[in-house]
C-alpha cells in the first residue's frame, strides 16, 4: 500500500469509527487494479460450509459467479437462502453502474452495487482477497479467510480494453476463453477481436464459402523477422476460422463477464485474404495467394458497388452475431496505388464528385458507416479513418501517436486511445538480448503503467471524449497460446489499473510489489507471464564531467551483488549501496539476491570510457517524445545501445527532421577517432541518413544508402585534429519511396553512442 494512501485511510478510520491503531491495522489489499478507497478493520470473515448467500435475479451474474468459483476453488457450496444469507448482494441506485461497495464483518459480506456489472467488479475485488490456490482447486483447507476490509470503488474510464489480432496466427476457442477471464478479473470490459487480415479470414460467413475455403488459409509462413533477408517460409499449411456457433458460444461466455466484444472487420486495407477468395473485389480482379508474409499490401478493396453489396452482406451476419454497439471497421494502412490505376475507382472519383482517393477512402468508410448507422451500430476505425474527412458519428481508435486523437476530440468525436508508443504489447518487454522474437520498439511494464490515456493538448471539456485506452497484442510474432500470454502478462496488470485506478491512487513501486504477489495467482491461472521484476537497470551519470554508474531493482527489500571484472556476481559479491564513481572502461556484473539465492538474470554492462563521456552536449531538436531515450547525454554515456533494436534507452529516434549535434569537449583534445550509429529497420520506417558530415576540421563523410543492415556504424578513423568541439550534421533520409513500408511518409532517424577517441 502506497504510503500516502494508508495515512489517508488511517485518518479515515479516525474519523469514521473513532477506533484506535490497534482496530486499524495497517492493513495491504493488494488488488489489481488498484481501489479507489479502502478502510481495514482488526477482524475477518469466514467462508466455510454453512456460509449463506441472499441476492435478487439483478445481481444473478455476479452471484453465480462467486458462488461457483468458491465451489470450483475449494469445494464449499454456499447455500442460496432468500433473504439475510451472510453474503449479501444490495442495491443501491446511487452507486455509479460500473461501481460497488464491498463490506466484509466478522459475520457478513455486503457487496452493494447499482447493477449486475458493478457487483460483479466488487465479485473480482473478493476473489482478490481470497487465496490464489482457490484459481485452480488447490486450495486444500476447509476455511476461507477474509481480512475485514469496506473498500469503494468505480472506474476511471469507461473503456477499458484488451485487442487480440488472430489473422497472423489463431487460437483455441478454450484460449479466447481463458483471455476474456483474464480481463474481467481485472475489470476490463472491451474485448477488440481483430478477425480479418490479409493472412486469414477468421469469421465464419455462410453466404460466402470460399472466405472458409481459400480466406482461412495461407500455404505458409514467413520464418523468424521480418527483416531477416532472405526471407524464408516454413512450407507448412496454416489456418482456420472460428464457426458461427463458437463465435455465440463465445459472445455469451463474455457477456456472463460483463465483456462486450468489438468484432473488427477490416476495409478496405488487410483484406488480401478476402481477395484471394473473391478476386472481383479487388481492383484488377485477378487472383492473389492469402499473405505468407506481414506487412502492409496493395491488394485492397475497390470500390465497385459489388464490394459494397459483398460488405453489406457479410456485415449482417456479423451483426447477428455480434450484439454489442460497436462495430470495428479498421480502415488502417490501405495504399492506394490500385485504386489509382482502376477505372472502377477512378469512375466513383468522378461521380461522387471527389478530389482525390483519400477523399475516395473517406467515402468508403462513410458509406459502411451509414449502413451500419441505419442498422442502429456505431463504428469504430483506426486513425486513418480521419484521411479526407471522419465519418459523421465514428469513433477513432488512435494508434499512429495521439495527433488523430486529439484531432478528433476536438472535432466532438469519442476516441479510444492505442498509441504504439504505449499500448502494443507486441513490442519488447525488456531489453534482454536473450528475449523472445518480437516484432521491436520497447514498451516495459512501467512504460505502460504511467501510460496518460489523456493527450496533453486537450481541455478538460475536450477530454471527455477520451473513453478509455486498450493494450494491442498484435500477433506476427505470437504463434503460440504461451507466447501471446507472454507478451500480454504483466503488461495487461499495467493497463487494467491505467483504465481503472484514479490517477492519484496510482503508485510504481506499490504496484510492483502487487505484481510479485499475483505471481501466484498467474501461476495458479496457468498463466505464462514474463518476470522482468528481479531484472537491473543501470545508468550511467555524469556530474561536473566526472561519471557514475548507478544500478537499480525494482522490487524492494533485495540486494544488489555487483562485480567489476566481469565475473558473476554471487551472496559474497560486493552489495551495491550507492553509485559506483566509472573513470575508465569496464564491465558492471550484477545481479539481483534475497539472503539465500539470486533472483533473476544476472546483468552485465561494458562501459567504453572515450573522450566524449562526460562532455557536454545539445542537439537543435529534440528527440520524439516516446523515443527520448535517456536523452541527448545518452549519445555520450559510453554505452551503444542494442544492434539490432532501436526502442532502448540508448537510441534517441527523430520523425523527419535534420539534425545538428554539438558536443563540448571542456578543452582542445586530440581527435583520432570518431564512430556514430545509426539504425536502419526499413520495415518500422526507420532509415540510416544518406549522408552527414562531421565538423572537427570539415570532414565530410557520405555512405552508400542502399546498405540493409540494421546498424550502420561508421567508423571515422585517422581525423588526426585538435579540436574543442566536435559537430555532427544529419539531414533526414526524406520521404519513404514508393514499395516500401510506409511509402510516402516521413523517415525516422536513429542514432545512438558517438565514440570519440
Ligand atoms: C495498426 O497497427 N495497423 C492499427
Ligand atoms: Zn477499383
């Protein structure tokens, strides 16, 4: 429990019940995500065989639901009485509809609420406050304790989701099921089921079979990254769908855990797949392969009228399927280069009077929109929707950063926020080179946690709009049931509380600890989260040109062993206690120990002590918010970061702009030797420079721009100058050319350490 937040609950208790310490213990609830208040009473309630439970047909959902996961945790069965049962569920109007009291006496619980939905959160709180072994019927004793608590508590936001893409690889119907548990228990309420992508149709349509026959499968998949030339696949058939009667069976499961599903259909991008089945909705109407590979392509829907009626077609059977408000259109990354050259489009150009086709685009999303507007939905599309104009009562769903977002805010529209930066679990969790394929950037558990649904640019008023934020889990790199739930765990904890917990209760290192513990309740869920908790993070710290590296854990209560010549730290190692003073190259070891054993992985760091450590340094622009790195002192800490990634905290990522660095040596140096760094992955729209020059006595360096590595480190050496000041300029590479990821948009630039010997 977070510091501030007991001294307000012992005040509370104080004033509320006049009690002394001693009937106030300092008591931890340790629920995910956080309550919005809790008051803790020296007293428990227990659970055993004669334990009753009274509720009215409002509050059956939540009532089965406990009743049946004590029964299933621990094999007690609550007896059902009418009224009085020593659990009870009560209504009160005046509770916000996704809110609850929860009161837990020596003889009774009350869980107060103004619907079924919002006891059903108080519901998940209690389970919170059972032991974990009850998750998988372990729990071997005949009674269940409960700490006396009266906790309050509501939402922050109304939309609190969780995406999963199953084109790029599926899953079971069991596992579907086992994602939408996860969720509910951590009162997340949107399920964003991405059913279609140009690797697979998933849905089944009945009046279009060959969405089941061709769409469903792909001959075969890409194998390891994207960016791994030569490519090559795995020659293995891959596929299927999810039938109509799985799909209800499904819907129903969600909606007994107050989870609505947005199914996504995507239009008119990411629909290779359809084509490849019904070659006539594309523009050339020629026949293409379900992808094998990811990415963004060509083959995308035309704009004839028969797409439309296909569209129409395939949307009412979703829509009998799908009860909820929302209908995901996607909309997202459709190149336009077919419409181009389709006389088909080019035709609707001209008799829709439109100027363009992203004016074409908007008219297509428009279209879907009044139909689905007229059988009483609403849609929601990714950012791209605003291209040429937004759809009168769409929702955006902002993923390319926040500008569309708030874009649309302003313009009165509701918005679900997914920026990359925040919100794709399919990045990298830790920068651990040991880590699992992943499709790159870097988005750890505090990145996400400390995640401001909010975008600063808007009013109060404007802010309204805001419904709430979802974690994507994009799945390219996911093709097992494990991976996705490493990928999503614990960062899912991090996003529940985000969309739950107000701002104030919110707290990292609390949170943290909540984590560790609900270690046990994921193991006993069968859950393969990622432990990251016993990891270090160092850093290094320049003070008045003299350097320092300072390591750090996050949970509290271990130590850090460390050495300095690149042996494994043990229990007898050296235990870190304040910044070690760094005044020649090394290599840190450390790692994280209780009083018996090491923890997590063991951590190592190779300083290169150059010139430049410690020296001052200004860049005339300032890096992009979500890849500021450590900034600009990063490029000269005497530490490269990854080679093959770019999201750590070494790199520093520029969208589009020329660069001018100045470093400040403090005094004329010899200068022999100069190298710079910079990432090159094309496919996330990251370019090296084609050329940049390096002022120590006007050296001028170019390279050749068509080099595919990852890293493009360039080493000047022989420079043989006196100089002060070193000054490096780096246009940007310009725009992305056409067949490209990205083509047309502006190029990152990336660059990293500059080592100055
Ligand atoms: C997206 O990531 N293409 C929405
Ligand atoms: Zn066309």
């Amino acid at each position: 429990m977070h510091f501030k937040s007991l001294v307000g609950i012992l005040i509370l208790c104080f004033l509320t019940f006049g009690c002394t310490e001693s009937y106030c213990p300092m008591i931890e609830v340790d629920v995910i995500p956080e309550v919005d208040s809790v008051l803790g009473y020296n007293d428990e309630f227990i659970i055993e065989n004669k334990t009753t439970i009274s509720f009215s047909e409002t509050f059956k959902v939540s009532a089965n639901f406990l009743q049946s996961f004590i029964l299933n945790g621990s094999g007690i069965q609550l007896k059902s009485i009418e009224k009085n049962g020593s659990i009870l569920f009560i209504q009160n109007d005046s509770i916000p509809s996704e809110g609850y009291k929860l009161e837990t006496f020596k003889d009774k619980i009350k869980i107060i609420a103004s619907s079924d939905q919002g006891a059903f959160y108080g519901v998940q709180t209690l389970r919170q406050l059972m032991p974990a072994s009850l998750e998988n019927g372990s729990f071997d004793k005949d009674k269940i304790r409960i700490e006396a608590v009266s906790i309050k508590d509501e939402p922050k936001f109304p939309y609190r989701g969780m995406h999963l893409d199953v084109g790029r690889h599926m899953y079971s119907v069991d596992f579907i099921r086992k994602y939408i548990d996860a969720m509910a228990m951590l009162k997340m309420n949107i399920f964003h089921w991405h059913l279609t992508e140009d690797q697979g149709w998933r849905i089944e349509i009945k009046k279009y079979p060959k969405l089941q026959e061709i769409a469903a499968y792909r001959d075969e998949t890409l194998v390891r990254h994207y960016s791994d030339q030569p490519h090559q696949f795995d020659g293995k058939k891959y596929g299927g769908y999810y039938s109509q009667e799985e799909i209800k069976d499904i819907v129903t499961y969600a909606e007994e855990r107050f989870v609505t599903i947005i199914p996504e259909i995507e239009m008119p991008g990411h629909s290779q797949a359809a084509i490849a089945a019904y070659p006539e909705l594309g523009c050339k109407g020629e026949q293409v392969e379900v992808a094998k590979k990811w990415g963004v392509f060509e083959e995308i829907y035309c704009t004839k009228d028969e797409t439309f009626n296909f569209l129409e077609d395939l949307l009412d059977e979703v829509l009998e399927l799908f009860p909820g408000k929302y209908i995901h259109i996607g909309g997202d990354e459709a190149p336009k280069t077919r419409w181009k050259s389709c006389s088909d489009c080019q035709a609707r150009i001209k008799s829709e009077g439109l100027k363009d086709e992203h004016e074409l685009q908007n008219y297509f999303i428009m279209r879907i929109e009044n139909y689905l507007n007229s059988k009483g939905r609403q849609i929601i599309g990714w950012d791209e929707i605003l291209e040429g104009g937004l759809a009168p009562n769409a929702t955006v769903m902002s993923w390319r950063g926040t500008s569309g977002a708030v874009e649309a805010a302003k313009s009165g529209h509701n918005v679900v926020m997914t920026p990359t930066s925040h919100c794709y679990f399919d990045y990298y969790q830790s920068d651990n080179e040991d880590e699992p394929l992943a499709i790159g950037g870097y988005l750890p558990l505090e990145k996400v946690y400390n995640f401001n649904p909010i975008p600063e640019e808007l009013s109060k008023e404007e802010s309204k709009y805001v419904l709430g934020a979802q974690g994507n889990v994009w799945t390219e790199y996911m093709p097992t049931e494990d991976k996705v739930e490493y990928m999503t765990f614990p960062r899912m904890l991090a996003m529940s509380e985000v969309l739950w917990s107000k701002p104030e209760h919110k707290d990292y290192v609390d949170f943290v600890s909540k984590v560790e513990n609900f270690h046990k309740r994921l193991d006993a869920l069968d859950i393969n989260y990622a432990n990251h908790l016993y990891e270090i993070e160092g850093e290094m710290i320049s003070e008045d040109r003299k350097s320092f590296y300072q390591l750090k854990t996050l949970t509290e209560g271990k130590d850090i062993r460390y050495t300095l010549d690149g042996s494994e730290p043990n229990l007898n190692s050296e235990a870190y206690t304040s910044k070690i003073p760094i005044t020649k190259s090394t290599t840190i070891t450390a790692a994280v120990f209780n009083n018996k054993e090491r923890l997590g992985k063991v951590f190592s760091q190779s300083i290169n002590y150059h010139k430049g450590v410690g020296a001052k340094i200004t860049i005339d622009k300032v890096p992009h918010k979500a890849y500021s790195g450590s900034g600009a002192e990063g490029l000269i800490n005497g530490i490269s970061g990854s080679d093959s990634r770019y999201g750590d905290k070494e790199w520093l990522g520029f969208s589009g702009e020329d660069i001018e660095i100045t470093i400040d040596l403090g005094e004329v140096q010899a200068i022999n030797f100069i190298e710079t760094r910079f990432h090159n992955g094309n496919g996330q729209w990251i370019y090296a420079p084609r050329k940049f020059s390096i002022e120590v006595d006007s050296t001028l360096i170019n390279y050749d721009s068509d080099n595919e590595d990852k890293l493009i480190a360039n080493q000047i050496k022989g420079v043989g100058q006196y100089s002060r000041f070193v000054k490096i300029k780096i246009p940007n590479y310009g725009t992305i050319p056409e067949g490209k990821q990205g083509a047309g948009n502006k190029a990152w630039t990336f660059i990293d350490e500059i080592i100055i010997n």
